[in-house]
C-alpha cells in the first residue's frame, strides 16, 4: 500500500491520514437534486440523512471540523492488483479498514471503482498495525502481507485467508526488508535481518525488536504449499543486503535484489544469485565503482533475458537494462530529472519522470527507450500498477487530494480516464490552502549555475486567514518539505487561518542525486541554515516578526526541528542562527549515537552522520545532537511520541524532555500509548491536532503579549 513503505524518507510524520473542509460541512455534499426530484419544483426536498458527528478541534475562536479532513475521502493506501483484478484498500475512520474491490482484469472493464461498495475483508483494526505491502496470492486465495503486530514496525510476512478472514502470522524475525514471488507464485523469496541485543549476543527471532547494530540478512525461500524454507546466502560486512523486493528470473532460476557496499547506502547494488550453483553468492550486476542510491528492479522482464531497472548512475534515476547473457548494463532513458516509478508492459514501459514542480509521464520502447508518446502533470504523478495493456496512474498535489487514472496501451499515445477521484465540491472543502511555488535564495553558491542556490518551496496560505493579527502564526516544514503533494497537517492549518512553508532543504529528493546527498556526513548542519534563510524569507513575505514563525517535522523533520531551535552558531563556521518563536517536533531522534545503537535504520545514520566506531565521526555525532545542546532551547517546543516506535525509538524524545524540563526550559511533551512512528486513528489525531492548537495558541498569546 502506497503510503506504507519502510522508508526513514516518507513523507513528514506530522501528514497524518487523509482530508477535510475548513469549516464544518456536510461531508458528501450532494451536486446534484436527488433523483426523482424537480430541481424547478417549489415542494419541499427531503431532509438529507444526518451525517456523522463532527470531530472538532479549536484555535481561538476558529472551530475546525476535522472528520472531513481525516474521513471525508476515507479511503487510501491503494494496493492494486490488475493481474488478478483486484483493489486493496484502507478505509479510515475511527478504525481502519482492509477493503477488496473487483476492478476486473481488462482495461475498461469499470469506468469508475466505486470503493463504498468494497467488501471489508478481516476485522483488523489497521490503525494498530503497519502494513507495508499486500501480494494476491489467487492459487491459495490469500493475501501476503508485510506487516507488523503492534505498530512497532518489527515487520514480518503474515497471510490473509480471503475466505475467513484469519491473519495468520508466518515469519517471526526482528525485522524482513522485502519479498518476491516466483512466476508460478509456488515460493516466496524473502529478505530477515537479525540484529543483536543490547548484551551484544546475536537476538533470538522471537525475543522482540534487536536492540544493537551490525545486523546479518539471508535470502530464504520459502515453499507456500508445505511452509518449508531454505536459507540461500548471508550477506557480509562486505556486502550488505537491503530493502528491496526479490525478483525472480523468468525460469524462476535465478533471484535479484539490492545490496551495499560496505553498508553504504551512496554504492548500492543489484545483486543476482544463481539457484543452479552449489555454491550460492550474492554477485553485483551493477558496476561497484558507479555511485547510486537504490536501484529497482522493475516487475516481469522484456523476455527470457532482459531485466529492467531504475538507477541514477548518471545524477538522475534512469531506466537501464540487464542482459543475463551478455551480463552487461545499458541505460535506455537520459532524463534530467527523476524517474520515480516505471511498470513493464509486455515490450513497452510506462514511466514517470518528475520534480516537485511537476510530472511527464512517459510511455517507451522497453528494448530502446524511445518515448512512443508523452503527457504533462501538474502534480506529484506515480505509475501504481501495470498488467497486460493495463496501467494505474496516481496525481496528487496542494489541491488534488487523490486522482486514480487507468490507461489502456491497446490504444495509441496516453489517453487516461479516471476511475478514482473526489466529488469536486467534496475536493474543494478539503483544500484550504492557496498554494503558490517559490523559489528562495539561501546562503551558497549552485556549482551547476554559479549563482546563489535556490531552494524550491511551496508557500500554502490560508484561503480563509485570521482578521486579528496577533493570531497569525506561520511555520515551516524542517525536513521532507517542497513535495508537490496534497497534505493533510498543511490544510488542517490552512483551516485555522494559519500558514505554512514547505522547502526542499539540501538533502531533499527529486532534484538529483547531487542536490541529494549534499547533506551526506552533514546531518544537522547546512540543513539547518537553509531552515534560516527560508525564516528570513518569511519575515519579509509575510512582514512577520520571528517571535511568530516556527518550524516543525517528524522523524528527520523532528530531529531537524529540535536541531534548529538549539543550533550552535558555529556550526560549519557559518556563524548563524535564527530566533524561531516556536516549534513543534514529532518523533525525532535527540542523540545520533543513541538513535544509532537503537533505530532499525543504522545504515542511514552512518550516510548521513558518520560512522560511531571512528572516534572523530562520533565526536561530531555528539556536537550534532540535540541533546547535547539542549540547554539553548529558548523558544517554546512541543514534543509528541508514539510510545512504540521503533524507526525512531521513544526513549529519543524522553531523554531531551527529562533534559530541557530539569533546566526549566519552555517544552511541553505528549506521548501516544501503543502508536508507532506515525499517529493512526480518527481519534487519536483529533486529540494530536487539539494539543497542537492549544500549544500553538499559547505562543501567539506569548507573542502579543512580548509586543
């Protein structure tokens, strides 16, 4: 399910579910007369059904019904399967759902997917679970699912019996990266991680979440029909294996799957390992010198001996090909900028190129790259599924909540029809923000251009500001900002009459792979200035005083909010900092040393922070952390916590709170019992949104009153 990656990038924790109008509404307001009745006629209509209750949180005197926002368009997380002919879903709310909807197997087969009609297929309440992905498993009429237990992302494989509706939970490891299936859907390939616990011994599968790095990784396959497993290769601190879905050769001999050099998330590889061999390695099939973040092997190959994949060898993430034959590599598509999903379809390919400022979707050659026919997106565009002639395409943007548009290549060039999407005036309600792109100059020099580097950003003003102005808050986004995508946390503020600034600081995705790592060994330096220069921005835009712009973010966003309200202006020698009125940090990391010996993500400390085992690399993980420099803590911080996160452990927040609340400093912390790294449920996020606006409320009374 889309949504549900096991990425430490996702988008910021602080986005927590799915939509709503800025002032109470009915939530399905009706477009048209009910049917039967005389739009002309002077006879009373019939009273509508009453809708549900709304769900309120306040700031001042603004009342903000956030059902519509967090229910309105209820349903997400879309998991399509076209080979089977089914639709995977979420229906949010108080609890959520698990939905099945036929969508058929032929392109046209529904012009529309009516998602109420879709049979809710287990009682599970997912709201108190991850779930990362679903596989339609027709022969055994089941669903694989890579899930966890109690939101503590100690993911494993579970099934779903479509016909009983048990969950039954089949792996139990510390945690599983990936899983693949063999083209006869016999054997599911699949990727565990054991890590060691805090004694140092190696961890007992069944014990709970390692609690120290390094970790060991197999291949095993497993045999659906008997449950019979096999351990194929180990990886070595010489090559490390990661996330990915294995995929299989088409006779099924053959599997591919990513590993690091060293644990090195910048030289990531695709690995092949042969099952014919007695003496099974994992082997690179990309060249181990080329730096590249993340290759993906696309699902299906073009025919018995051409893999596809994307990678950004080059600066950008590009189509490339693999032949099993010749064991060479070529790249198919030079696009300047990223390709961010690509679905093979016989011997064409449907991809997606974009940025945050706009999306081309592209339909290729599969053997050339050759563009057969292209078309333009405003939004953040995805290609979701592909099978047979059939593609999915997602767009969403500021103000698209969610369109789903199918394609049929049975047809020349790219001629979309959409089969998801809201009613307009139900999508109207939800966007409440005014959404403008920016670009703002920050404090060096762009090497490409030779001139001041600037930052894209999204400036979201309220469509309905507050009148008083010593109401008026403005807050930008620490990390995870810029995307060209609809938010739910932007559009509840907007709501309140308040503004928000989303940046692409350095380190952000979708501008290459240079703009990307410009923060590798920098975690909580540059960043952070760039965090600056966007406050001064703001000041000037806006004509605000510091004491009423703030930052926030979750996960690297709370860590970097946490960062920039105790930055040491020394940092980097660039002798800055910013006097930010507020801030509001979800489930961020205080001390990188910490958070490394804890995290399930250690490999990503190491690229962005340094290596702990070198004493140099760890004195600068200290001088970074937050904790370390909490005594400078001055402007009010509110920090929030899901009590059973495991991606950023929970003891990240208490350590920072005890700290800062023993010198007497302004922060205030709430933690969420039995949430993990994201805040799940309709009334756990209501209570979430009220404690933001109470805190918020606060700093602008402080701010009135400081003059």
């Amino acid at each position: 399910m889309a949504p549900m990656r096991p990425l430490w990038w996702t988008s910021a924790a602080w986005v927590l579910a799915a939509c709503a109008p800025p002032h109470a509404a009915t939530p399905y307001p009706d477009a048209e007369p009910p049917e039967g009745v005389d739009p002309a006629s002077t006879e009373p209509r019939p009273e509508p059904a009453p809708g549900p209750e709304p769900v309120t949180a306040r700031y001042f005197d603004r009342e903000i019904d956030l059902r519509p926002f967090l229910a309105g368009f209820p349903f997400g997380d879309f998991e399509p399967s076209l080979r089977t002919g089914k639709l995977f879903y979420v229906e949010r709310g108080e609890r959520y759902t698990l939905r099945m909807l036929d969508i058929g197997t032929e392109a046209g087969a529904t012009e529309r997917f009516e998602l109420a009609a879709g049979t809710a297929i287990s009682d599970v309440d997912w709201s108190k679970r991850s779930l990362w992905s679903v596989h339609h498993h027709a022969p055994t009429q089941a669903l694989w699912l890579h899930a966890d237990a109690s939101n503590d992302e100690q993911m494993n494989l579970w099934t779903l019996d479509l016909q009983s509706g048990a969950l039954t939970q089949v792996t139990q490891h510390d945690y599983v990266y990936g899983l693949g299936f063999s083209p006869d859907e016999s054997i599911v390939a699949y990727l565990p991680r054991q890590g060691r616990k805090a004694g140092g011994a190696a961890g007992d599968a069944h014990e709970g979440p390692p609690k120290k790095a390094p970790y060991e990784t197999c291949l095993v396959l497993r045999t659906i029909a008997t449950g019979a497993e096999q351990q194929v290769v180990c990886d070595s601190p010489d090559l490390t294996f990661s996330w990915s879905e294995p995929r299989f050769s088409p006779d099924g001999q053959e599997i591919y799957f990513n590993a690091q050099v060293q644990g090195d998330r910048n030289r990531a590889q695709l690995v092949r390992v042969d099952l014919r061999s007695r003496k099974r390695v994992a082997r690179p099939i990309t060249s181990t010198k080329a730096r590249r973040n993340a290759p993906r092997a696309l699902d299906g190959w073009v025919d018995d001996d051409l893999l596809l994949y994307i990678a950004n060898d080059d600066g950008f993430a590009n189509l490339y090909a693999y032949s099993r034959s010749t064991q060479r590599t070529k790249q198919l598509t030079r696009y300047t900028e990223d390709v961010t999903s690509a679905e093979l379809l016989g011997d064409e390919v449907v991809a997606v190129h974009r940025t945050p400022a706009g999306s081309t979707l592209v339909r290729l050659d599969a053997r050339t790259g050759n563009e057969t026919a292209v078309l333009a997106l405003p939004g953040t565009a995805d290609v979701t599924a592909g099978h047979g002639r059939r593609a999915l395409v997602t767009q969403r943007s500021p103000d698209i909540v969610h369109e789903t548009h199918e394609l049929d290549l049975a047809t020349a060039g790219l001629l979309p029809h959409e089969v998801i999407g809201l009613d307009p005036q139900l999508e109207r309600g939800l966007v409440a923000c005014r959404a403008t792109a920016v670009r703002i100059p920050t404090f060096d020099q762009d090497p490409a251009t030779g001139t001041t580097r600037q930052l894209h950003a999204f400036l979201l003003e309220p469509r309905d500001p507050v009148p008083e102005p010593e109401q008026r808050l403005a807050m930008i986004t620490a990390f995870y900002g810029g995307e060209n995508r609809y938010s739910t946390f932007d559009q509840i503020m907007c709501a309140a009459g308040l503004t928000v600034i989303s940046p692409a600081v350095r380190g952000s995705t979708g501008f290459g792979k240079a703009f990307y790592s410009l923060n590798d060994k920098d975690l909580g330096g540059d960043e952070i200035v760039d965090l600056f220069m966007v406050a001064r921005w703001i000041e000037q835009r806006l004509d605000l005083p510091s004491s009423r712009i703030g930052v926030y973010g979750g996960s690297h966003g709370g860590y970097a909010t946490m960062r920039a309200l105790t930055f040491p202006s020394r940092t980097n020698g660039r002798n800055d900092f910013y006097p930010f009125g507020f801030g509001m940090a979800h489930a961020g990391f205080s001390d990188i040393k910490t958070f490394y010996d804890a995290t399930n993500i250690p490999d990503w400390v190491v690229l962005e922070s340094g290596d702990p085992s070198k004493p140099a690399e760890l004195e600068k993980m200290r001088d970074r952390s937050p904790l370390t420099h909490a005594e400078r803590l001055r402007a009010p911080l509110l920090v929030t916590h899901g009590s059973q996160d495991w991606r950023v452990p929970v003891q990240e927040s208490r350590q920072f709170v005890d700290k800062t609340k023993q010198a007497g400093l302004p922060v205030q912390y709430v933690e969420f019992e039995g949430q993990g790294h994201h805040i799940e449920g309709l009334d756990l996020q209501a209570m979430a949104y009220q404690v933001r606006f109470d805190f918020l409320r606060a700093v602008a009374e402080a701010a009135t009153e400081g003059g």
